[in-house]
C-alpha cells in the first residue's frame, strides 16, 4: 500500500477516529487504527467494541492495500510535522511515514487481526435529518440521561418515530425531557420505531459531523448507524423497554410561573453556594403574586436568599429542588422566556419555553 | 448431553487451539442460547455485533469441527447478539450507593412499595366482581373490615390469570389504606418465602428471618402450592403461621388449586388451611369478560366498539390475562396502525396471543398427564379395564388427543388399548357435553391442559 494524504486531512481523519480507539489489554490491536486505500477511497476505521467510527478523506493513492497503525504514536508524529504532503506506505510489515525532510518506520500489526465491523443489512430504509437539529435536539435531552448502567434502560436516548414526528427522551428517573422533532425537520423511509441509543455514542455523535450538513440514520434489530457523506458510527442499541414516560407528565398546573431564564439562571448559581449535599435550594412565589424567592440556608455557613420578578398565576407554592436539575433544564431552551410549572411540593414540575412548545422538562422536587 | 454442557466443552476445545487474547475477547462471554434439534441447528448467543462477526468470519469452521466432535447430528453453528450477556457489576454497587443516599424522589419507578411489596395499581376500584369471583372477594372485604377475626386464614385458589394477585394485593393496599401505618402488611410470593429460608438457613441468620414474618399483623402468601415438597421451608411456614394464627394476626394465601389437591403438601399444614374459609375463583362468564373489557377501555380512555368487544369476550374465554393481551393487541392496531379491525383480523390476533403450542406435546404425553393428574396408573389407561376410576380418565385423554393433537378417531382409539373409533368419537362427545354443563369438570380440564403446556 501507499497513499499521499494533506496533512489537514490527515490531521482531520485521526480527530474523528481518535473517538473509538480502545484500551484493550486482551486485544491490544484495538489502540490501532485500520487504514483502507481501495477504488480511490482513503477511509481511516477505529472501534473499541462497543462503537465503530469510520471517516472517509481525499488523498492519492498510489498502490491499493490497507495497514493498521497505533494510533499515539502515529498521531504525535503527524502533529508535529510541519510539511504539507505525507506519505504513508507499507512494506514488509513496517509502515514508512514520510515527507520532505523526515522518515519514521513505525512496526504494524495484521489489517486480517482488525475487528471485523458490523454493517446493517437493509440499507433501503433511513431517516434523514439535518445535522444540527439533531445534535441540538440530543445536547437538549442528553442532560437528563442516567450515566450509570444500574438501570440499562434509562442509560440512553430513547428514539420514537410514531404518528409523523420524531421524539428523542432522556430521564435519570429525577427529571426527564423530551423534544420533538414535527414532521417538516425531518424525512423517513423508515417504519414508525422506537429504540434506546447509549448515552457513549450519543456523546460522539453531537461532537461528530461537524460541517455535514444532512445525516442519514439507519438500523436493525440490535444496532444503530449515523452517516454523513464521509462519516460514520456504528453502535449496539440497549435492549429493553424505555419506561412510559408519557405518563409522569402531568397534565395539568396549579401554578405557573413566567420568568427571565438569565436572571433564573444567575439566582440558582448564586444562592447555591449555600445549599446542601442534596444540592438543595427552596423555591417558593413571593406573597403578592410579584416575585419568586430562591433561597438555601446551611447552619454552618450562612443563609442567602434571591427575589427575581415573575409572572404568577394560580396558587403559591413552596418547594425544594435541586438547583443542578433546574439549571439543566434551563439549558435545553434558546429563548429569554421561560415558565416553570408547579402543582404542589411532591408532584412534578415542569420547565418550558412559551415560544418553544416542542420541548419539555420534567423535574420532580426533593421530599421536604 | 446437556445444552450448556456442549457449548463448555466447545469452548475448552478451541480455547486450545487460539490465543489467549482472541479466546478472552471474543469467546469468553458467549453461551449456548438454543439447539434445534430438527435442523441439527446450533444457536451461539454473543455479547456484541463485533464478536459476531468475527466469530461468524474468522471460528465458525472451528466451532463446527468441534461441536460435531462431541455431537454428529448437528449439522450448522448460527449466531446471534444476547445482550444480557454483558454485564458489569462493578458499576451497579456505586450508582446504587450514591442513589439511596440523596432524599431525591423519582419521577417513574414508584410503583412497589418496599416494605409491604405492594403494587399499588392493584385496587378494588379496578377489580371487577363476578359470579366467578364473587365469594372470595367478599371474603376478603370482610376481612379488611375485622383483620384476623373473621376469615383466618382465607385460602383462595383458582387457575392461571384468573386475578387471584390482583385480590391478594387489592385486600393488602385496602387494609394499608384503611390503617395507614398501624397494620404492618407483608405480601410476598411463595419462591420469595422458599428463598428467604434458604438465605436464613445458609447465614444462620434464622432470627432475623423469623422477626421479619412474625411482626406482621397481615401475611399475604401469594401460590403456596409452589413451598409443597420442600421440608425445611414448610416447616417454617408452619411455625410462622402457628405463631400469627395464635396472636390473631391475618393470614392470606393463594394457590392454584385446593388444599386438598397440592399432593406434597403435609397433613398438618393442610388441616390448617381448611380450618380458615377456603374460596375459589372460577373462569368469568361471558358478562363478566365484557365487563373486564369494557372497565378497561374506559380507564384508558379509547373507544372500541362494542361488537368488538363482545367478540373478544366470546372468543377468549380461559383467562383473563390472555383477555388483556388481546385487547391491548386491538388498541395498538386501532390507535398506531391506523386500522380497523374486522372480524378476521380479530382471529388472527387472537391466534397470536393465545399461542397454544401444541408442537412439542405427543399422544404419549398425554396419557401421563392424563394418568398422573388422576393418580392412576399410565398402563391401566391402555388396558381392557372399564373400572370407572379408569374410564373417566381415558375418555379425558382421547378428548385431549383430538383437540390438541387433531389425531383421527380411529388414531386416537388404537392409542388407547386398540379401541373402536366409535368409541373415540363417544368419548369426544361426552367430554365436550360436561364441559359445557359442568364448571367443576371444566376446571379439571383446563388444569390438565395447563400440565401439558407447561410441560
């Protein structure tokens, strides 16, 4: 094999595969990457068995073949040359990197050892989203999502195609939100489905992609596929049943509070400097229907209290969150506006944007 | 050779014939999920689409050779992702440590309760009452009124799915309603009961566990006949139930069958439990099914019409979690599919649901069945004898064969003794008649075929 790559692209490449290169101690040939030359297409592959990456890139190749470098070590190299074209080529199992003015000779491992990457059978069918959207849509509900594998079925984001439209749900049992993508954000060939997608991969995606402008999704009955034009990863799915969350939104408030999501935002910051292991500040509305009060009082250091004016309507309340969960759901919104929905101090509560009515946060309070 | 027995000795072949890496990595955590005898079929589970494929690409030629070492009469290896194989344990103790530790409430898994292991969708509210069931639930009404003077203690059986836990936990969420906190109420199954005594006698911590059933003012057991059999656990059971019976305290226990009819449960635990009030729960009538479905449909707010409705209530007459199933089968069709069901789309839902899976039951299996569930013996049910202890059952068993087997008449006399078909065909007709006109008998049968398809 032998190829000469752009630095840039080069450099572009390793970014994106350097996200699924595993640490393996029982198959160290997972700290490489694999690199294809073939019909004209440069393509880098890395997994560590739980996700595939593989990234597609302009070069000239000269002899077809593939090689499989370790990545770190390859890596520094390129970083720290300074020319233009490099030249990769493999012989006699020693991959020569060269280019004006260096030469490394870097020994390499079997391309037949690489881990054989999964594919989907049945291309045919795919949902196509712009690219944005959706990594906006999964930064939103990733926020929610349960890190831990306590409950497998919670450790991911559930994916919902049903009735035209395309809901992605994130909970840790705590809080949960959803978004909804309506039917003209997206286009599917795809029977109605719904499946949970590992918060892992979910991670690389939003950070993937960046310049593609439209990703196609495609999946079978155990894995799941991102592509963009010269982007790919690959993952399982979690198998199990995604609790039916429809049902712990309430349906209707008692209280709704209209406020500014900054000013919202800084009070819970502030006061939190004051609350407890639990992460727990007191949420109550002020006595003429004017302000809400945010405060948290620790016996040891001191107490401090935040009114921000608001928009109340219906009863008063008063109630205990923690400030943590609040805050993220402040960050799903894009607009100034937002309300923050009560009906007692046990029962769930709800954050939402007036102008975003596609998007909703749920956030159970901390028993008094 | 049993299943996993092979796949073990599979892997001790080839664990010598590759690395030790590649065995860790891509074998280690793989299982034998299924082997279809038929096709000499071998399905491999594996923990991810990785170590499928390369299993699939790279041991499959290894695999075979050694699998039909130990077993010539499999003729192919096919994998599949088992995803439960894959499990980490190491993070489950911290996130479990860090979650008991925050007064955080949760949004979604409220439902059982851990200390009573009630469910609290299970209500009176939401119990329909009928002829079938009439007397057990106004026992255990009776029974919130006055804990532990009036029924003690009340025995309910009644078939599979026939809504005996829906009773048992109903009457425990009731009384904890009724009393809040000054009635402690225990409900459990009986496997829990079995494995509580075995910890216990394990950790010779029986103390503990004997202070955790006998503080109890209510004691809910749920499918007591499953503790028949096992002495250490009965007779713990005793004890425990000595002591609640003699404080007053209540005891509530379910079974699939009577007393009487749990053939390895001892003489004194039986007497016992016939001394309290004994209720049964039969199949629901026609009424009473409709009544399920229609409670149903309004809770959840959907319209289904009513011919609908009445045809799965003709239709799916054993039980009543089969009755649920289908009807939730509809919904889905009605409200995600968009479509109308008709009555041919209804059969083929039901024939979904209900899977009878007559596949694997023979003519031989049953006349045991047969023969076992009567306590006769399986050689006398071919015999010439026309004792009637004997007659009974084998009219049963050729009832059975047509049914689920279809066999021809003349098939199914020469099965049992080189009999006449016209003998078969009467014994058909007989059975079914009963059936109609007996609700005990039928009771029988369904418990007859329950044993075939359990078997």
């Amino acid at each position: 094999m032998k190829l000469i790559i752009l630095r840039t692209n080069l450099l572009e490449a390793l970014a994106s595969v350097e996200r699924a290169i595993g640490e393996n101690l029982n198959l160290p040939i997972l700290k490489n990457f694999l690199l294809r030359a073939f019909g004209g297409k440069i393509e880098f592959v890395s997994t560590n068995l739980e996700i595939a990456v593989e990234y597609q890139t302009a070069g000239k190749i000269i002899d077809e073949g593939d090689v499989t470098i370790p990545f770190s070590v390859f890596y520094s190299i390129v970083r720290n040359l300074n020319t233009e074209r490099i030249t990769i080529e493999r012989e006699n199992n020693k991959v020569m990197v060269t280019s004006d003015n260096y030469e490394g000779v870097i020994e390499d491992d079997d391309p037949k050892e690489f881990p054989i990457i999964p594919r989907i059978t049945d291309m045919s069918r795919f949902l196509k989203i712009k690219t944005e959207r959706l990594k906006d849509v999964l930064r939103g509900v990733s926020l929610s999502v349960q890190y831990s594998t306590i409950r497998p079925e919670i450790s991911g984001v559930y994916f919902n195609q049903s009735n035209g439209a395309l809901r992605f749900v994130g909970t840790d049992s705590f809080r949960l939100s959803e978004i909804v993508v309506e039917e003209s954000g997206f286009s599917s060939t795809m029977d109605d489905f719904s499946l949970i997608v590992p918060i892992r991969t979910i991670q690389e995606v939003v950070r993937m992609f960046n310049g593609a402008e439209e990703l196609s999704i495609f999946t079978d009955s155990n894995q799941i596929l991102f592509e963009s034009e010269n982007e790919k990863i690959i993952s399982r799915i979690i198998d199990g049943s995604f609790p039916d969350y429809q049902s712990v939104i309430p349906k209707g408030f008692k209280t709704n509070v209209v406020l500014d999501k900054e000013e919202f935002s800084n009070s819970l910051k502030l006061v939190s400097t004051f609350s407890g292991k639990a992460n727990d500040v007191n949420v109550r509305t002020g006595e003429n229907g004017k302000f809400l009060e945010i405060s948290a009082s620790d016996s040891a250091l001191g107490k401090s209290v935040y009114k921000i004016p608001a928009k109340i309507k219906g009863d008063g309340f008063n109630a205990i969150f923690n400030w943590r969960y609040l805050l993220d759901g402040l960050k799903i919104y894009q607009n100034d506006e937002i309300s923050l929905n009560v009906n007692s101090s046990d029962k769930p509560a709800e954050i939402t944007s007036p102008k975003e009515p596609n998007a909703i946060y749920i956030v159970m309070p901390i028993k008094g | 050779m049993e299943e996993q027995e092979i796949w073990k000795n599979v892997l001790g072949d080839i664990e010598l014939q590759i690395s030790k890496p590649n065995f860790l990595t891509w074998l280690k955590n793989s299982q034998m999920v299924g082997l279809n005898r038929k096709d000499g079929v071998v399905m491999v589970g594996l923990p991810n689409n990785f170590a499928k494929e390369w299993v699939k690409s790279r041991y499959h030629k290894l695999i075979l050779t050694s699998i039909r070492n130990l077993d010539g009469s499999i003729k192919n290896v096919d994998y599949v992702v088992v995803s439960s194989v894959h499990q980490n344990p190491e993070n489950k103790k911290i996130s479990s440590q860090q979650q008991n530790n925050t007064p955080q409430s949760s949004l979604i898994d409220v439902k059982v309760d851990s200390k009573t292991n009630l469910n609290p969708k299970y209500t009176f509210a939401n119990y329909i009452v009928g002829s079938s069931n009439e007397l057990a639930t106004a026992a255990s009404q009776a029974i919130v009124k006055s804990i532990g003077k009036k029924y003690n203690p009340l025995f309910i059986y009644g078939g599979v799915g026939l809504g005996k836990t829906h009773l048992l936990q109903a009457t425990g969420n009731e009384i904890m309603n009724r009393y809040k906190n000054a009635v402690s109420v225990l409900y459990i199954s009986s496997e829990k009961f079995i494995n509580d005594v075995v910890w216990a006698l394990r950790n010779r911590r029986t103390d503990d566990m004997k202070k955790k059933y006998r503080d109890v003012d209510v004691l809910i057991i749920d499918d007591i006949q499953f503790i028949g059999g096992k002495a250490a656990t009965e007779q713990e059971f005793f004890y425990t139930f000595n002591t609640l019976y003699e404080n007053n305290k209540q005891i509530i226990i379910s079974s699939d069958r009577p007393p009487t009819a749990i053939p390895t449960l001892e003489e004194r635990l039986r007497s016992r439990f016939e001394g309290g009030m004994i209720a049964d729960i039969t199949y629901p009538d026609y009424e009473m099914r409709l009544a399920i479905l229609k409670t149903k449909a309004q809770n959840q707010s959907i319209f289904i019409e009513d011919a609908i409705l009445e045809q799965i209530a003709s239709k799916v007459q054993r039980n009543i979690r089969e009755l649920e199933g289908v009807f939730n089968k509809v919904v889905f069709y009605e409200q995600y599919k968009n479509q109308k069901i008709d009555g041919k789309k209804l059969d083929e839902i039901i024939g979904e649901a209900i899977q009878i899976t007559p596949k694997n039951i023979t003519a031989g299996d049953i006349v045991r069945i047969v023969a076992e569930f009567f306590e006769v013996p399986v050689t006398d049910m071919t015999t010439k004898s026309r004792k009637q202890e004997i007659v009974e059952p084998r009219q049963i068993a050729m009832f059975l064969m047509r049914d689920i087997l279809k066999l021809s008449f003349p098939h199914i006399g020469e099965k049992l003794g080189k009999r006449d078909h016209t003998t078969a065909i009467h014994a058909c007709e007989k059975i079914s008649q009963e059936i109609t006109q007996n609700p005990a008998f039928n009771q029988k049968i369904m418990l007859i075929r329950e044993r075939l398809y359990k078997m």
